[in-house]
C-alpha cells in the first residue's frame, strides 16, 4: 500500500507539471498570435499599398555597437544618421567609437498618389528592392500608406 501511494503522488505530481508546462505553451502562443494577429490586421485596414517613384536616394551611415549581458539581454547604441565619409572619419580618429561599426542606410525620397488622387512625397528606409536588385532614381517600389495620414509611408 506504501508503495501505491508514492507511485501515485509522483503520477500526480507529473501530470500537474505536465499541465502547467502545456498551459505555460498556450498562454505564450495566444500572446504571440494576438501580437502577429493585430499586426496583420492593422496593415489590412489602417494602411494601403501604393506605388511609389524614386525621386532621391541618400546613403547616410551611422555608427553602431551591440553589447550583451549575461547569455540573452542584448543592448545596442547607435548614433545619428551623418553623411558615410564623416562617420567613417569619426570612427578613425577617436577612441570614444572603439567597437563600433559603420552600418549604411539608403534614405529614399519617394513620390506616390493616393486614392483620392492628390500626389504626396515621403522619405522610407530601403536597402534595396525584394528581388536584391539596388533601388535607382525613378525606379517603381510598392510602399504602404496610411489611410488616415497619406502623408506617412513604410516600406512593404
């Protein structure tokens, strides 16, 4: 009888870890799902894509540096967005960049019409076009717009 009771504790004991290890899982995909979840949705109704012309490509660079903390909390600095040849000279003369790297961004002027027709400008940040081809001026990018701001535009 002994024996029957300690087999059956740890039975339960199992089970019970077994349901919280299961409730744990759910509870971080029902987070995870309502996060994507409300992402999609709100591209799907609070944004419209649109194609845009390139009017200007600005390559502006900034530097960079990722630090870690124990095994996962990582931390990264970043300055301001200069033109490429004085960050580069910034990253050479001083020791205060020491660990930093250069990281270019392609600012692009884009012009683009909405649904009511009027013809609005905006800056996104794109390396390239999604087949890897670099972007040109007056070359055409899908950008997303913003229903009720159509000013504002983001990268697809």
């Amino acid at each position: 009888m002994f024996f029957g009771d300690v087999y059956h504790q740890h039975r339960s004991l199992g089970e019970s870890t077994m349901r919280n290890l299961l409730f744990s899982i759910f509870i971080v995909a029902l987070v995870l799902g309502t996060y994507y979840g409300y992402q999609f949705w709100d591209k799907q109704l609070n944004y419209t894509q649109v194609t845009a012309s390139v009017l200007k490509i600005e390559k502006l660079c900034h530097l960079e540096k990722t630090t870690q903390f124990f095994k996962t909390n990582k931390r990264t600095k970043k300055t301001d967005s200069a033109p490429c040849s004085d960050i580069r000279n910034s990253a050479q003369k001083g020791a205060k960049y020491s660990g930093y790297k250069v990281v270019e961004d392609n600012f692009v002027d884009v012009t683009y019409s909405d649904a009511d027709g009027a013809e609005h400008m905006a800056t996104v940040r794109q390396d390239g076009h999604a087949d890897g081809r670099p972007i040109a001026v007056g070359d055409q990018l899908p950008v997303l717009i913003d229903n009720d701001a159509p000013q504002y535009a983001q990268p697809l």
